[in-house]
C-alpha cells in the first residue's frame, strides 16, 4: 500500500466500497496511489484510519456498491465532507439500460476511466469477487453487459458440496480433456471461466464491432496471462472514471 506524505500536504481522498473492500487513493503527480485497502467485515478501520488522518483530508470522493455500507462512513465521517456519485450524475442520455437503478456504479466508472485512454470504443473486464465485462462506446455511452461469478468462486465452488475434489490453481492445462482430477477441475472451473470471457468478447465484438480491451480487478494479471487477447491491464480504471466524472460536474 501507498503511504500519505508526512509533509502534511492536504488532499482529496477517493474511496471505491466493492463487495469485499474499501479502497482508498489519491493521485499525486498525475499518478494514482492507492493508499490502503479494507475488509468490508470491519468498517471500523476504514473509519478510524481516516479519523488518524483527518488532517490532511479536505473531502471524500466515494463510488460505492454497497448501500448499507455507504450509510455507515457517512454516519461516522460527517465531520469530512463527502460527495457520493452515483447514476443521478450521469446524463440519461449516457445510459442505455433497462434497470439503471440496479446499475453497479464501479461498472459504469470503469467504463467511463478506459474511454479516457482510447478513441475507440471499450470493453473493460474487472474481475473480483464477481467478474463483470462491460461495454462503452465511443461517444462515451454505457451499453450494459455481463455479469460472472469471479475467478476465486469458481475454484472454490465444490469446498462444500464436493469437499473430497481438490482446490485447483488457476492454470488451463495444455492438453484437451483432462487427464487427471487436477486438469479435469481446471478445464472445468478455469477453462469455463475464461470460455465465458472469450465468449462475451466475440459477442460485443461481432455486436458492435472494434472496441479496445481493459483489464481492472484483483483479478486482472491472472486474465492477461490466460486470455490471447490484446489488453491493457489498468488497476485504477474506476478512481479514473471517479476523477473524470467528477470534473464534468464540475
């Protein structure tokens, strides 16, 4: 993790609340810098963490997934002032979805950070506890997309109702079937989660056409080396969309 100057410099602190985590980051230099990470299961670092720091912190940018959460760090950060974006900062006219209220802010944010890096249209991958791929075109407007059960649910998938089947890591064997239990999971948990990728890939590809591929999430080293794809590997896609959205509100 990245550690806060001790020179006291004052700073606006960006905050991502995922199903699993809180991240915090700044951008220094016009690099980002991801300053710590936090377990969901106790908010109560979060919270005392940036009281430690309190400070140098001039407000709080927050995206978030998690409503419930969300209500807890405004209840016990009211004393910093805290801007929440969510989809009622977006132009309608940014958003073809049917249910936009059911809409994962991260999904939309990392879309709106990787069309910062291209002219073209974008498909952003950003695998965590679920997998979501995504797509946004050109003109900047969120097309939907798909939601996957992540990489580490679906090598954990049998732990309790198969326990006496073997954790496998996250490789794809060489060779086709498997010829062994090991490979046999692989092909099944792995190979099925990165079929699933490819198969949305050629979908949006044969939908839409020409788009550039980002890759974002825990995740996202371990996709690269698994896909055959062109990608960009991005880690902070979703506190750059948080950055640009937040200056089109000006």
């Amino acid at each position: 993790m990245g550690e806060i100057d001790s020179n006291k410099l004052k700073f606006t602190l960006f905050v991502d609340i995922g199903n699993s985590t809180i991240k915090a980051a700044v951008k220094k230099n016009g690099l980002w810098n991801v300053l710590n990470s936090f377990n969901l299961g106790n908010i109560t670092v979060f919270t005392e963490w940036v009281l430690s720091h309190s400070d140098q912190i001039i407000g709080i940018v927050m995206s978030s997934v998690r409503s419930d959460i969300t209500a807890v760090v405004k209840k016990e950060l009211s004393f910093v002032p805290i801007k929440v974006l969510s989809l009622k900062d977006v132009e309608h006219s940014k958003i073809n979805y049917e249910t936009p209220r059911t809409l994962g802010m991260d999904r939309y944010l990392g879309c709106l950070g990787a069309v910062t890096h291209s002219s073209k249209a974008v498909v952003v991958i950003d695998s965590g506890s679920a997998c979501t791929i995504d797509y946004m075109s050109s003109d900047e407007v969120y097309m939907g997309g798909v939601i996957m059960p992540g990489l580490e649910i679906l090598l954990n998938i049998f732990a309790t109702k198969a326990p006496e089947l073997p954790i496998v890591d996250s490789r794809i064997p060489n060779t086709w079937p498997g010829k062994s239990t090991e490979t046999s999971l692989q092909w099944g948990q792995v190979g099925l989660f990165i079929d699933g990728i490819n198969a949305s890939i050629e979908r949006y590809r044969t939908t839409f056409g020409d788009f550039d591929l980002h890759l974002t999430g825990g995740d996202a080293k371990k996709i690269e080396g698994l896909l055959k794809e062109e990608t960009r590997v991005r880690p902070h896609l979703i506190f750059e969309g948080m950055e640009r959205l937040l200056n089109d509100l000006g």
